[in-house]
C-alpha cells in the first residue's frame, strides 16, 4: 500500500469517520496471506488466495478491512527505492578466500536506515496533509500507527530479502530465515493493528439526492 493511502485511512481514523467494526477475525485468512507472501506472491494475489481460504474453509465471508491489514502497511514507495539502489550498489562480494558474512556491508546498514528514518517522515507528512483535506481548520493530530506499522514492515521485507544485510552476521542463514521473517514479522504488525482496532472501515451511506424517488 502506498504511504499516500496510509496517510488518508490515518486521517480518516483520527477524525472520527464512521464506519462498522469488523466482526470477524480472519486468522487463515492471515495465515495463508502471509504464507502466499512469504513464497513471492504480489501483495494483491496474496490478499485474494487468503479471501478465498477464508471462505472456503470457515463458510463465511470476511470482511475486507481484516485481509487488508496484511499488505496495508507495506510502504510501496521506500520498498521500490529501496529495491532500486540495492540493484545499482550490486552484490557485495566477500575478499578472496573469505567468508560472505567477512564483506563490508556498512553502506547496506547506512542506507537501510536512511530510508526507514525516511518512511517516518514521509508518512508524518503525507499524513498532514491528508487530515487538512479532510478537516482544514482542525489542529493536526500526530499519527502514532501508521508511522511505526510503516517502518516496521519496511525492516520486516528488506531484511527478508535475499540481499539483506544480516548476512554481515556469520550465523544467519538468508534462505531459511527470510521468509520466516516475512512470514512472523507480516502477520505479527497485521494482528495487532487488527487487535487494537487501528483499522478503517467503510459502509455505504446513500446521499439525500439519491432517497428522492426519480
């Protein structure tokens, strides 16, 4: 999701837009969302395989509000930035006759954190901007979700890539720790935002023009 739709569901959440609470926990739907996730999956066909498995194995339909939360927080445009200067740095190559884990990934860790500290901001003033459209004259109220859940799925995806910079760690071993990484770490930020109703919900409410008959 990108940060733009994260701030306006922020801004719609601190100013008391009405909705329905969801009544529903989607815990397969997480489960197998995460999992379709872990193995590569596009957020959107993730989402929809854990929908469907929802349904399927429960009988019931779940409200939407609940599968969301599984990508929702994913900051698409500092993941994309991300993704596109690790490809330009390239693969960083270990001394001859060394271990991978003895490689200098210091300008990895540097930029890691350059671009959390940047999803913050972003998301603080995108969120700013965002409650102004919605309540122009009403004082700005500081995020506190949207902001942490942000750069927390950003730390939980790029270090669960195969270039993460954890290998500058001996013991850690990228294949089998990277998807179990995407795998807790996705499912633990979606459950409680979830728990703690950090949610936006929508209902259709019908317009005055629209209960007139034609």
């Amino acid at each position: 999701m990108s940060l733009s739709s994260m701030a306006e569901d922020s801004a719609l959440r601190l100013r008391g837009t009405p909705g329905a609470s969801p009544q529903t926990a989607a815990a397969t739907a997480a489960a197998v969302t995460a999992e379709q996730m872990a193995k590569g999956a596009p957020p959107d066909d993730a989402k929809i395989a854990g929908e469907l498995a929802a349904r399927t194995n429960a009988g019931t339909s779940v409200t939407g509000s609940v599968l969301t939360q599984l990508v929702k927080y994913v900051p698409t445009e500092t993941i994309s930035i991300y993704l596109a200067v690790q490809a330009a740095l390239g693969t960083v190559s270990a001394p001859p006759g060394a271990r991978e884990c003895d490689a200098n990934y210091t300008s990895r860790w540097v930029w890691l954190a350059l671009l959390g500290v940047a999803t913050v901001l972003l998301t603080l003033g995108l969120a700013y901007r965002s409650q102004k459209q919605v309540a122009p004259a009403a004082r700005f109220k500081v995020p506190l979700v949207e902001p942490a859940a942000a750069t927390a799925a950003y730390l939980v995806w790029t270090l669960s890539l195969p270039t993460t910079p954890l290998k500058d760690y001996c013991s850690y071993d990228a294949t089998a720790w990277g998807p179990v990484i995407l795998l807790a770490g996705t499912t633990l930020i979606a459950t409680t935002a979830y728990v703690f109703g950090k949610t936006v919900t929508w209902e259709k409410v019908l317009m005055d023009a629209e209960r007139q008959p034609k």
